[in-house]
C-alpha cells in the first residue's frame, strides 16, 4: 500500500516533530501496532487518536503531530476494534469510558503495554471518541531513577498501616507506587506475598525477582468488579502486602483502614493534592453520623502521604516534586488526642518536622536550576494548600 513521505512540521527542529515516516492512505488494524510502535521509538510518552484530528504524540511536556492527514471516522473504527474490539462503539453509545491497559508483543521476548482510556466525544457535530494511550515503561522505574527523597524511602517498609500517594491525574502516583513496590519485591529479607488490585493494571513486575517476594496482580474489573471486594479478597489470601490501586469511595477507603489494623501494609492512591487535604477528602467520604469513628480509625492506620505534581524539567523530560508527611506514634497519639476537625490547621504546622512541604520541594528544584520560574511559583502558590 502507498505511504506518505514523512513531514517535518517545524524546520531545523529535531525528529519529534517528524510524522509516521509509514503512514498508510487508510489506517487498517494491522497499521495500528506498527504505528504505536513507532510512538515509542519517538519517545513519545503519551499518544492522543481522535476522529477528524490528526494522531498527536506528547514529547517531553509537548504535542507533535504523529500522522500527516487526520483520521476520518472508518479509520478511528480501526484503532478502536484493535485496542478494544468490536463492542467499542457500542459502549461508548451507552454512556461508558473505557479504561483498559494494552500490549503489544513484537517477538517473544519484548513487550510494550499502554495504559488506554476511550471516551466518546463530539466532533464535527456528531459522536466520535478519543483514545488517550499512555506509554508504560516495560518494567518499574526505581527509587534511585526517580529522585525519591532518602526520608521517603527510609519509611516506606512500614511494618503494618495504611500509605497513601497522592496527585491530580497525570502526576505521576502509579509510577511512585510501582518503583515503590519494586523496592519492596528486591529487598535484601524480602517482602513475602505481595496482592495488587488495579484498574487496570499498568506495570508488570515479570522482570522483577526477590528470592523471598511474590506478586500476584488482579485488574479491576476484568478478574474482581471493584476495590473493595479486592480488599476483601485480599484479606483471605493471607498477604503481607496490599496495593490497592485508587481509594476513591468509602467502601475502599474503610475496607484498606480494616486491612491496614488486622497486621497488613497497605499501599493506595488518591486523587487529591496536599497531605492535609488528603486526610480531609478521605474522611468526606464517609457519612456523617461515622465520620469521627472512620476519622480516627484512619488516624491509627495511617503511617505517610506522599503528594506529587510532576513539571516541566530544564532540559527536557518532567520533574516529580513532592510534599509529604510522616505518621509515626508522636504525630498519631497527638492527632488522635485532637477533635478530627482540627487536624487539617494542626497538620499544616507539623508538615516541615514530620515532613516536607511541596513549596520547600519545589524551591530546591528551582535553585537547584531543575525547573522554570512558572511551575516553581504555580506550586509554591499551591503547595500545601490544605
């Protein structure tokens, strides 16, 4: 079949901004896995496909066009039936997004995996859908590759209790919690038998080995239907570990404290920025007449929060800047000795001894020269806003 010549859409600039030098005059299924692939090779680390626009690649922070011409509505069919088959269309017509996680397997011994959402939108008038695929790295980064802070990592290993990581979408929690695991799995004496529970499931740890660590991982929903009954599951399967990949609702939320006070450790994550707002965004969860039971069993299970944004980094790539606090006895019997309403103002206070905040973090990596100017005030303007 023809193919375009590859377009250069900025002169002089590097190859990122070169198109699909393979771009067919029709996308097919069997042009998708060829493109991604491609995507990847252009270290792309976000890929967006949506109908009447043309395929656009995030490049350290930036779109380039991926492809030439855009989509029409017969070639986004086929990106939609490869990624998730043929029932797409007609779960979008229902009012559903999509989230699943896709590989692609060149040869035995390679794979690469996307993390995909599908969600239905309107162009040009009529229904389409845009499919945002997010590049997983073959393996979990480590610690060390991702800048962790010594403190954090000191407390990672706690030996029972509830971590929590937290951020806005796109900043960077599942990857934490991935190398967070992969400490775990390689360490030294072990962490016996890890349970994950994800929706869905980004990382793999195939490559990963600890002669006294096991993992096993369960997505959400394709093996259980939701987080909590992973928790459940999770509680008769006698782990040392749990990972629970979002604890969104209260039935999660009180299942991982229930888990967290029968002798596990428990890793979660958050959709929320700030320690102290964390704390409170969990407890609203909860109706009102438990709120203070919930509030203070949390208290008791609770060990650290991470919160991270990721920025721009000088010299290409993005940069995780975090703000967190440590749980330890003092914080806890202080905390739990206090009215669960006045925690947020008394955390705030307690954030630089137990902790650090995200506007010192974000100050060392401006005067470290890591990050512009704009991102450093956007955090410090918005750093520990509890």
């Amino acid at each position: 079949m023809a193919t375009r010549q590859p377009i250069s859409l900025l002169k002089g600039e590097n190859n990122a901004a070169e198109t699909w030098p393979d771009e067919p005059v029709r996308f097919l299924e069997e042009h998708v896995d060829p493109f991604l692939l491609w995507c990847i090779e252009k270290g792309s680390s976000d890929v967006t496909i949506q109908s009447d626009r043309p395929v656009y690649n995030e490049i350290s922070g930036k779109l380039y066009p991926g492809t030439y011409r855009p989509l029409d509505s017969a070639e986004m069919a086929s990106f939609l039936n490869r990624i998730y088959g043929p029932e797409a269309l007609a779960k979008l017509a229902s009012a559903d997004d999509l989230d699943l996680s896709y590989e692609i397997r060149p040869d035995r011994y390679e794979r690469h995996r996307f993390r995909v959402n599908i969600t239905a939108v309107l162009s040009k008038g009529r229904d389409a859908a845009q499919i945002t695929m997010r590049v997983l790295p073959s393996e979990p980064p480590t610690f060390s590759q991702l800048g962790i802070e010594e403190e954090i990592i000191k407390n990672w290993a706690p030996r029972q209790g509830m971590i929590v990581v937290t951020g806005p979408t796109g900043s960077g929690k599942t990857t934490l919690l991935a190398a967070g695991i992969r400490h775990l799995l390689e360490g030294k004496h072990g962490c016996g038998k890890v349970l994950s529970y994800e929706a869905p499931i980004e990382y793999t740890y195939d490559a990963v080995t600890g002669p006294h660590s096991v993992i096993a991982q369960t997505e959400i929903p394709r093996h259980l239907p939701d987080f909590s009954r992973g928790v459940r599951n999770a509680l008769r399967r006698k782990p040392e570990i749990i990972m629970v990949g979002e604890s969104r609702d209260r039935e999660t939320i009180s299942a991982s404290i229930e888990a967290g006070q029968t002798g596990h450790t428990v890793y979660t994550t958050t959709h929320t920025t700030g320690v102290a707002a964390t704390i409170r965004r969990m407890i609203s969860t909860f109706d009102p007449d438990e709120r203070s039971e919930r509030a203070y069993a949390l208290m008791e299970t609770l060990r650290m929060v991470i919160t991270q944004a990721l920025v721009p980094k000088i010299g290409g790539g993005r940069l995780g800047v975090r703000e967190w606090m440590v749980f330890d006895d003092r914080v806890r019997e202080k905390l739990l000795d206090m009215d669960f309403n006045q925690w947020s103002p008394e955390i705030q206070r307690m954030i630089d001894q137990y902790g650090q905040t995200m506007e010192k973090s974000a100050t060392q990596a401006f005067e470290n020269g890591l990050i512009e100017r704009r991102p450093y005030l956007m955090l410090t303007q918005a750093g520990g806003a509890g």
